[in-house]
C-alpha cells in the first residue's frame, strides 16, 4: 500500500487493470492444478479484520497470511499485493445494506440523511478508512451498487446529474469531518486513560480566570449549556447542508414552473 504524506494509503497505486478484474470477477481462471485451498473473500475479510482490530499499519501479506493460517507466497496466488488488497477492502466495507428502508422513506431529504449517518457509522467500524486518500477511487461492485443505490433516491430532487453528485460529495466530505473528529476524540481518550469529562474538566481553574479577566467578553456571555456534551453537533450540521438543498430544490422547481 503506497504511503501519502501524514501516514496515509492512498487507493488506486496498484495495478489498476489487475484491480477490476478481482473486483468484478472478470480474470482468467485456472483450467487446472490443486483446489485452492483460500478464497479472495476469505483473505480480504481477514485483511479487513486486522485492519479493524489493529489499525491499517498493522496490514501486510504476511499478517494476512498468519491470520489465515497460510504462508505469505501462497496469498499472491490470489491478489498481486497490498495495494491491490487495499481497493479490495475499500470496496468490501462500502458495499451498500440490502435493507431498502435503509435508505429512509423513499424522499431524496431521507436518503442523504441516511447516507450521512450510515457513512459516519462506517467509519466508526471502520476507522483506518480515514488513513486512506480515496480522491482516486476504483470503482467495485461496493461502490457501484452504493452509488445507484443513492442517485436512484435523490433523482427526484430535479438536479443536473453532476449536481446530484456533487450533492452526494457535499454530505460525504461533511461526514469525513465529524468522522476525523469522533475518531480522534476515542484514540486521544484511549491514549491518555482520559475521559473527554476529566480533560476539559482539567482546565476549568484556569479558563475561569481567564473568563473573569475581561479580555475575552463574548466567550465569557456564552450560556453555560454551550459545551454540553449532549448536544449533537454533527446531526445539527447535516440538517443545515440539507436546508441549504432544500432551498435548491425550491428554486429549480419554481424556474422549471
């Protein structure tokens, strides 16, 4: 997996041809020899679990190999190498729920509010996808199937198609966001054996002094449930890019008489 600046992966450095085929089934297959003794399914769920488990570093053909109780020479009979791995679990941890009402009430509103969400919670399960620079997707069956899956629902919104996906890019680049931060705050909790509580609680002496000072009045006039914790600040910003669609929406419609 080739390595981008901050300790990234990036998706796409592998032999992209090679790639599609695995993705999509569409290799040769062997007329004869031994019955594999591994599948692909089997070896991208393993990588897939490690990376879960132990972050995306900890990924390598060897370590793929040991979880599945093989040696490393035997997975490249299956898939060219990391790089090649790496689009192959993007594809599989993104492949879309075959629940319908997934997907909300059938309304375009309900579908990029249950993208939203649901992509926050694949990064939740999935945290070292925010390790990899996707700006340069392959495109699987996963992300195909996600894709038709979406565009199917917001159609109605009336849009340029390049707008309905660039509608499907503004809420996924807001997700990745909200993502980054929940997942920093769990790994600096983890690390520190600090509460988010006990942290903030920490600089309370310090902050009310300054508060007391003077320099600093508007911060001071906040009401004090501003830094409650039990306010939903990603689901409140997602209702706000979706007013903004919705507003959209309104106008096409009205110029389209």
């Amino acid at each position: 997996m080739t390595s981008g600046k901050g300790g990234t992966e990036t998706s796409g450095s592998g032999d992209i041809q090679r790639t599609l085929e695995l993705l999509w089934d569409t290799g040769p297959r062997p007329s004869r020899g031994p019955r594999p003794t591994l599948t692909l399914d089997r070896i991208v769920e393993a990588a897939v679990r490690i990376a879960d488990a132990e972050g995306l570093e900890a990924v390598s053909m060897r370590r793929v190999a040991a979880e599945l109780g093989t040696g490393a020479m035997s997975l490249y009979r299956y898939v060219p190498g990391k790089a090649e791995l790496l689009d192959l679990m993007l594809d599989r941890v993104q492949r879309p729920s075959a629940d319908p009402a997934d997907f909300g009430d059938g309304g375009w509103r309900a579908a990029l509010e249950a993208l939203g969400r649901g992509t926050l919670d694949l990064y939740r399960r999935h945290p070292w996808l925010l390790q990899v620079n996707q700006s340069r997707p392959i495109l699987g069956p996963g992300a195909i199937e996600g894709m038709e899956k979406v565009l199917s629902r917001i159609r109605p919104m009336g849009l340029a198609d390049r707008e309905l996906v660039s509608a499907i890019i503004l809420v996924d680049s807001y997700v990745v966001g909200a993502a980054r931060t929940q997942v920093h705050q769990e790994e600096a909790e983890h690390r520190t054996g600090l509460t988010d509580a006990e942290f903030w609680e920490a600089q309370v002496p310090v902050l009310e002094k300054v508060m007391a000072s003077g320099r600093y009045p508007i911060m001071a006039s906040l009401d004090e449930n501003t830094w409650n914790p039990d306010f939903d600040h990603f689901e409140f910003g997602l209702q706000r890019l979706l007013d903004g669609l919705e507003v959209l929406v309104a106008q096409r419609r009205e110029a389209a008489g």
